[in-house]
C-alpha cells in the first residue's frame, strides 16, 4: 500500500499508542509517537479515536499532545462536528489503526512499512547487545 495521498487515519490510543492500562495512561508503545509524527509530516489527518470519553479522554488528548502530536479530531469525524445521536457515531476515516484488528496490532515499524512501502523507520540494531554502545 503506497499511499501518495493525504489519508485520514483514526487511531486508538489504549493498546495501540499506549500500553493498555485502562483507566490509567500506560507506557508509550515503541515508536508510537515517531511514526505518528511522520505521518503527519507526510501530511495525513490523524483521528483519536478512542473509548475514552470526559476526563480519560482529555488526559489521553494532553498526553498526546505533551509528546508532540496535536490530531486533527478527537472522536469525531472532523473538528466543527457536534455528536447528534440521531446520526451513526461511525466516522468517515481512509484507516482505522487499532490493537484490535484482525491478527493484533503488529506494531508501529510494521504499520508505517505497510503505509509507504519503505523500510521501517525503526533503526535497525546491529552486532547483538554490544553493537548498542557503538
């Protein structure tokens, strides 16, 4: 899948960008917020779309925000949109990126890879344990 284009990609937060520790914001999953980062560098819209709602929710958006990623809607569709519960709460996305796909999660290497069609952004750890302190 090489996308060239500007995608809208909704993204979970427990389990998916963070450790799932619900109700609690658990640790960053490895390369969570690098390859968030890049895809909004190539310019794609990225959702919050979570369970999360009231002060979970806020915390969740506070964190993102504290390591570097402002979304483009959280829980809906697009900014300006106001929840009518006579209309579908399903929301107009190209993605969904969420631990609970079919097969799990696999990753944010594997996810960013499966985006571009390029290497993963994951640097690549050479000569075993001691190849770390070169």
């Amino acid at each position: 899948m090489n996308f060239n284009l500007q995608l809208t990609i909704a993204v979970d937060f427990d389990g998916t960008i963070v450790e799932d520790a619900y109700p609690k914001i658990g640790k960053p999953m490895i390369f969570a917020f690098e390859t968030l980062k890049k895809l909004q560098e190539e310019g794609h819209r990225l959702i919050l779309w979570t369970y999360r709602c009231g002060d979970k929710l806020e915390e969740a958006v506070k964190f993102c925000e504290a390591n570097g990623i402002h979304f483009y809607a959280v829980n809906k569709s697009f900014p300006e949109e106001e929840f009518d519960p006579a209309f579908s709460r399903k929301i107009n996305a190209d993605l969904f990126i969420d631990d609970r796909n079919v097969g799990g999660f696999p990753g944010w290497g594997e996810v960013y890879q499966l985006l571009t069609d390029t290497e993963p952004i994951i640097p690549q750890k050479k000569g075993g344990l001691f190849g770390l302190f070169k």
